[in-house]
C-alpha cells in the first residue's frame, strides 16, 4: 500500500512538472529520449508513466505507438517485427530532424526492448543512436512462462501450425518473438547485434514470469552491460508488465541515459511480481 502511495504520489509529482511530452520545442542538455512500448500496449500505455518522471527529470521524451493495424489503434504492437520496425526508425528520423539533435537515447520494453536492438541492426539509423537501455528484451525469444512449450510437443510441424494461428489472429509479433521465431531468428543471425557507436545497457529481473528464462534477454557481446534488477535491488520482486511502472528500474534507466552506471539510489521494496 505505501508503495503504491508513493508511486501515484511521484508520478503526480512528474506530471506536473513535465514540460510536456512529445514536444519538440523541449530544451535539454541529453539526448532526446525516444520511448517504445511493448507488444499490445500503446505510447500512452506501458512506458507513459515513466515517460512523464524523465520528463520532470530534465529530459525531453518522444514516443508514439507502432505496430497497430488500421483501423484499430488502441493495440498497438501486432504487426510483424519487420513491419514495425521501419516505423520505428522513420520516427527516430522525425525526431532528429525536429528537435536538431544528432543523435537519440533509445529505452524500449519487452518488445520495444526487443525493437531498441533490431531496428539499428536491420534500419539504418544505429549512426542516429546514442544510448540504450532495453528493459526484458525477448532478445532469443521467449517461453512464455513456457506456453510455448507445448507448441514443440509434436515437433517443428506443430511450432509452424501454432505461427500460422497466431499470424491469422493478427499478433505476428507474438509469433515472431518466440523460440525459433522469424525475427528472433533474424536477430541472432551469426552477425553482431550490437551496432558500432550504441552503447547498450539490458535490464531484467529474475523474476520475469513472461520473458522466461529471464537470461534469454541478455546479450553477451562487446558494448553490453546486462543488469538484473535484483544485483541492485534485492529485494525488488518486480515481475515483466511491472518493470515498466517500477521506481527501481526507472533509476536504472536514469543511470544508462546519464551514463553513470554506478549512482546509487534508494531501492524501495518493489512492484508485486506480475
């Protein structure tokens, strides 16, 4: 109860003090932050709420949803990872152009997280990108909390059958961030997916009961720092859709974005697991 006192209580506090999200007039000495939501959410769901406490913290924040079907932008998210991704580095473009900066921070979750890593390798834009913090990137596909287990039971032919359903009910992200799903395939390649220049920082928690096991999201290349929630907050049983709305992982965002990766900082007790 006292923490989600508190959480209200400094996301309140954040709003007011927002110049405004989205604003391509906003001053800052950073970079500007370019948010991405994760699979079935939206740029005024997911990552909003922290969104609006850097915003107070004195950065200037742009986010916009991707990956939703015409006609139905309240989901966004669905489309293939490959559609989804030219959207995303168009918008990175957009906003280099409006607000003069050379380059952006990138802070992605679960799929955004997943889109911080693809859309520099595959897009073209890794020159217009600084820092990036991805928060519980399917980086080598998820189990989902093992369902997706059961789509090996009867061998490749049944994964196969479960991509063809989810493809005809309009979520090709969830079946492309699987085990052996297209994108996730396309990621790890053989090729680095680290691009020359971005300095890339993955947060988890060992906890995350949806990108299962929780270690898929790491990346063990040159220019990757992978940081469970818990080496710094032990205490913190934060578990995935919490992550976005968590005051420990929101300072661990700060750090990557301030390139201090040893600030500390209060840890408070943490979100419930889910």
């Amino acid at each position: 109860m006292l923490y989600s006192a508190l959480v209200s209580t400094l996301v309140a506090a954040a709003s007011v003090a927002a110049t405004g999200i989205n604003d391509f007039s906003c001053q800052s000495d950073s970079n500007p932050v370019v948010l991405l939501h994760g699979l079935g959410a939206t740029y005024y769901e997911d990552l909003n709420f922290l969104q609006d406490w850097l915003q107070s913290e004195g950065y200037c924040t742009y986010s916009r949803t991707y990956g939703a079907y015409d006609g139905f932008p309240f989901v966004g998210g669905l489309k293939p990872i490959n559609e989804s991704a030219p959207e995303i580095a168009s918008y990175i473009k957009e906003v280099v152009q409006k607000t003069g900066s050379s380059q952006v921070n990138l802070v992605g979750h679960s799929e955004g997280a997943f889109q911080t890593l693809y859309v520099p390798k595959f897009e073209g834009v890794a020159g217009l990108i600084d820092r990036i913090a991805a928060i519980a990137p399917p980086s080598h596909g998820t189990s989902f909390a093992g369902l997706y287990d059961l789509a090996y039971i009867f061998g490749n032919a049944s994964r196969e059958a479960v991509g063809d359903v989810l493809q005809d009910v309009g979520c090709a992200a969830c079946n492309d961030l699987g085990p052996d799903g297209p994108a996730v395939d396309l990621l790890n390649n053989g090729q680095p997916i680290i691009q020359p220049g971005n300095q890339v920082t993955i947060i988890a928690s060992k906890t995350d009961e949806l990108v299962t096991p929780p270690e898929t999201a790491f990346v063990h290349e040159a220019g990757v720092r992978n940081v469970y929630i818990q080496s710094t907050c032990p205490f913190d049983p934060v578990g995935h859709i919490g992550e976005a709305y968590d005051l420990n992982v929101w300072n661990l965002v700060k750090n990557v974005l301030d390139d201090t990766p040893n600030r500390s900082f209060v840890c408070l007790a943490g979100s419930p697991g889910k």
